[in-house]
C-alpha cells in the first residue's frame, strides 16, 4: 500500500486522467463513427488491468468499432454503483460484489473473469505466530470495513476474539508494528513490504474455501439492448489480456506514464506474480480466459446467503454469462 501522500497524489491523477477520458470520449462520438464505452477500473493503472490496457494500445477495441475510455479507480469509486447508475458500461470488480450487488436489485451480469481467482490475501511478518487462518483469534487484522472475506473468516474458523481495523491504504504501520496484520494483493503489497525491508509471509484468502473471480461486468440492460457491443468489448479484452500476459513490456511503459507512483521493478513483480499464481487463466491455459464455472458461482452465492450478505434470494446463474467467452 502507499503513504497518505501518494494516495493523495494518485487521487489527483485519478481525477486528472478522468476528466481527458471524458473530453476524449465527448469530443469524438460524431466524427469517429466508433461507439463510445466507459470502462470503469478498480484501482489506479496498474498492471493487474494490463489486458485492457493492451487492448486500447494494441486498438484493439477500435478494430472491433468502440472507442473505450478506461476510468482509474480509487478506495471512493463503487464500480457496481457506476454500472447500474449508467456512468460507465463496464466495470471491474469481484464475482461476491456483483452477486450482493444484483441481489440489492442493481441488475448487473458478469460477462467474463479477469482473474481466476482473487488476489486477496493477508501479509503477515515472517516470525509471525499466525501460520493459518485459525491462528487469527486474539489478534487484530487491518481491512476494509465491512469486508465479506473477513466476515467467512471469522464464521468458517470460529474466531470469537479476531479485531478488524480499518485498512490505511498503506504499509507505514506493518513496518513499525512486527505484530501488525494486513489485506494485501499478493500481486502488490509484498513487493512494497521487501523493499522496505521487511521478510513477510502472505496467506490468500481463496485458500479458505472463500474463491470469488474477479470479473468485468455491465448492467443487465445494457447486456439486453446491445449484445454486440458486449461481445466486441469481450472479445477484444480477452485478446489483450492474452497479450499482456505473453509480453507486457510495452504495456507496463505506457502504465508508467499513466501512474507514476509506481516503477518498473514493481510492475514486474507484479506480473511475475500473475504469471506464478495462475490468476489469469484456469488450468494455465490461454484459450480458456476469461472462463467461468457455474459451480462456483452457487458455491459463492450460497456462502453469501449463509453470512446474511445476500438477503433477498436470486438465481445466481442470472448474474453472470458465459456466452461471450471461448469465442476467441
């Protein structure tokens, strides 16, 4: 994670970068002829959005007639809002997200996995006493409030004396508490951590039983009213994360440009660990990007009902699709 100050640096870059998309998504509808998407990230630039990134360098959304703005993310922006309110199209997110979202009445459909599994984890210092999730209990763990993962936890290992405090976006207090335990990617704080160095250890969350996808998603409207449109964003997203993970150098230099904060050494670590983690594609098998498998997901719609997240049923097979994918 990053200081206050680069949070607030990376804030006003976020908004920066938001406003040019804007203008450059508004100045051309008339003369491109191309179809204008917004595509909202989760985060700043970074490398774990390569394949989009790929694609709108590589043209390949323009190849296919859509002229895609991305939109950087941030700890404020709420990608499922954005989708079901009509700012953007698409969006990425997590499969649990969508489906707490769609049972809320957002009307939002999964339409392909950017990940296989999430990278959602926590880091803890190497002479840790905490080997495994169940040797949590006593200790206190920073976390966005109200996170789902944290609430399986606490339910799936029966902790009765586990403390969430509210993530810093920062790693300042794990490298001066050697008690402190943190949410982390696995794919970014560790770099950051061994840098400073510190000898971590991380522990993914998946690892539980708790396996969302991370997904792009659009509203279920807009999946009515233009399939096509899905599928060519689908289709040209999918081919630039294949890409991407082939070679992302030339990627990885434009992100830089884009997000400063970060460094090259860093966006290689990133995605080395990508690569080693298997994140992108099931089995490690390229063709099958972007794949689903229907099991999973009412295996996660069921978890969520069991913590209360989901309330109100829903058929989780309706929020999510599978005809855009394995068509490349």
């Amino acid at each position: 994670m990053l200081s206050s100050g680069m949070i607030r640096a990376k804030l006003s870059l976020a908004l920066s970068v938001v406003f040019l998309s804007l203008l450059g998504c508004h100045g051309g509808i008339s003369n491109s002829g191309l179809i204008p998407v917004k595509f909202q990230a989760d985060w700043y630039p970074q490398p774990e959005q390569g394949g989009f990134y790929e694609a709108q360098l590589k043209g390949y959304y323009r190849q296919e007639g859509l002229d895609v703005s991305i939109l950087p993310g941030g700890p404020y922006v709420i990608a499922e809002q954005q989708v079901s309110l009509g700012a953007a199209q698409f969006a990425m997110g997590s499969s649990d997200r969508v489906l707490a979202a769609d049972s809320q009445g957002q009307s939002l459909v999964a339409v392909a996995a950017t990940m296989q599994h999430d990278p959602q984890g926590i880091m803890v210092h190497a002479d840790s006493a905490v080997h495994t999730f169940a040797d949590l209990e006593g200790h206190s763990v920073a976390a966005k409030p109200g996170s789902t993962w944290f609430e399986y936890l606490v339910a799936r290992y029966k902790l009765k004396d586990v403390h969430e405090v509210p993530a810093t976006y920062s790693i300042a207090n794990f490298l001066r508490d050697p008690n402190y335990i943190q949410q982390i990617f696995v794919t970014s704080e560790p770099y950051f951590a061994r840098e400073a160095g510190a000898n971590v250890r991380t522990m993914l969350i998946s690892d539980t039983g708790y396996a969302p996808y991370r997904v792009f998603f659009t509203s279920r409207d807009y999946l009515t009213q233009h399939p096509e449109v899905v599928a060519k964003f689908v289709g040209a997203s999918l081919r630039g994360w294949r890409d991407y993970i082939a070679d992302p150098r030339e990627v990885n230099a434009e992100l830089l440009k884009l997000n400063p904060a970060m460094t090259l050494e860093q966006m290689q670590f990133t995605c080395q660990a990508l690569k080693e983690g298997h994140f992108i594609y099931p089995d490690n098998d390229p063709a099958k990007a972007g794949d689903f498998d229907p099991a999973r997901w009412s295996a996660m719609y069921q978890q969520l009902v069991d913590l209360k997240v989901i309330q109100q049923p829903i058929d989780p097979a309706t929020v999510y699709t599978m005809q855009f994918v394995g068509k490349q």
